[in-house]
C-alpha cells in the first residue's frame, strides 16, 4: 500500500535524529483511515532541544518526501521529552506542506493515549501525560464555542465540502465525548448525525464522498447543503455549549 511505502520510508528518513517514539493519532489509529482521503496524524518525539539546525534537517526530510504518494497528506508535530507535557505550548509541525507550529490538543492526547498506534519506540504513556476527563471536556466545549459557533455565522464556508464535513463530524464527537467521556471515528459520527437532528440527505453526502466515489456537488446542491448544515448547527452547538455550563 502507498500508505505503508511512504510511513516505511518517512521513518527511515528520521532514524538519523534518533527519535525516541513515533506515533500515530487519527483515522490511521482509530480504525477508519481511508486512502488518498485522510490524513497521516503523526506525532515523533525527538531528543531534544529543537535546534536550527535540527529544524534544516526536519524541512529537508520532508522536501524529500514530496514525490512520494500521499506525502502531502503526512502531518508530523515533533516533541520533545521536556515540551510534551505542556498542554499549551506550540510544537513544531509539517503539515500542508509547510513548517509551522500548533499545540497538540487534548483530544490528540486522548486519542494517543486510547488508542495511539506506535510505529516506533516507547509507547505513549512513557512520554506523555495524561488527559483528564475535565482538562478534555473544557478543551472541547471551548473549540465548538470558540471556533466552530462563529464560523456557523460565516456563510461563505460552508458552501465547500471540508467545513460542512468536518462541522458535523466534529459537533457529532463532541456531543459523545461531553456525553460519555470517550472518542469516537468519523464513520461512527455520520452514524449518530441523524439521531441528533443533522439533515439525514447532508449527512448521506457527506459519506458517499468519503467512502465513495462520487461526482462534486453541484452549486445548487452545494447552496442547499450549507443552508440546512448551518440552520442545523448553530442551535445545535448553542445547546452543546449551555447544557455543559
């Protein structure tokens, strides 16, 4: 599988740096990756510091992947023993084909810890802390009110298909996580949308594109889809936010 040829050759690329783990979050670890459509979540933990020159390295590790199938679609924050605990501190990344930094999230450490799929060394629970169902649930609350209500209320997103896919994937998710304290997939997600009142035709669109090959939304459909995801959604994360508080 391209997928396995390219992890095969990401780590023999990283082995000069001697990481200490590599892991995988995500639809890879979770049980629902489907290729050439998801992402690969990683997380490597390197022994520090991060150095300039360990930076060159990492960009140049992954300016030689870019030929490869699927690279740009391999997603990397680096750590180290000394910064993984810090909840809120900004990590290098690769992502989008670029260097940048962002936090690892509580639900990433929740799924590492849950679920996390070791490609190499140390397990997760040896470098990082663990989550607490508080420290998840207050992270969680605070996404969909902070980030997901306000994009509700920008029409312009959601007439294109990854913001109408992932709001209703991950409003779904965090009505679980908030209800029973645990993660759920995607696949799991579009399972549960119509029961919580999500448009049962937008959520059939949304699995037909991800697990089959279907014909790009028509710009009447498209219109219609983030009318009813947005009618939908803003009350929905509203409830979420306040039965919470």
């Amino acid at each position: 599988m391209p997928t396995d040829a390219l992890l095969d050759r990401f780590l023999t690329e990283l082995a000069p740096l001697a990481p200490l783990a590599v892991w995988a979050h995500g639809s890879l670890a979770g049980g629902d990756y489907q290729e050439g459509r998801s992402d690969l979540d990683l997380i490597a933990v390197l022994d520090g510091p991060l150095t300039p020159r360990t930076v060159w390295r990492l960009a140049k590790l992954h300016a030689r992947l870019r030929a490869e199938p699927l690279a740009a679609q391999l997603h990397c924050t680096y750590l180290t023993p000394d910064t993984a605990g810090d909840p809120d501190r900004r990590h290098l990344t690769w992502a989008h084909e670029q260097l940048f930094k962002r936090p690892v999230t509580p639900v990433t450490r929740r799924e590492l810890h849950a679920f996390g799929r070791v490609l190499h060394g140390q397990a997760p629970a040896a470098l990082l802390p663990p989550v607490s169902d508080r420290e998840l649930g207050v992270f969680v609350v605070r996404d969909q009110r902070d980030f997901w209500r306000p994009a509700v209320d920008n029409a312009a997103l959601w007439t294109r298909d990854v913001w109408v896919d992932l709001g209703l994937i991950t409003f779904a998710r965090a009505s679980v996580t908030l209800r029973e304290g645990r993660l759920i997939t995607k696949r799991e997600a579009l399972d549960l949308l119509p029961g919580l009142g999500a448009s049962a035709e937008v959520v059939e669109d949304i699995r037909s594109r991800r697990y089959a090959a279907t014909a790009p939304p028509t710009e009447e459909w498209a219109a219609r889809r983030a009318r009813l995801t947005r009618a939908y959604l803003g009350p929905a994360i509203d409830a979420l936010v306040a039965s919470y508080d």
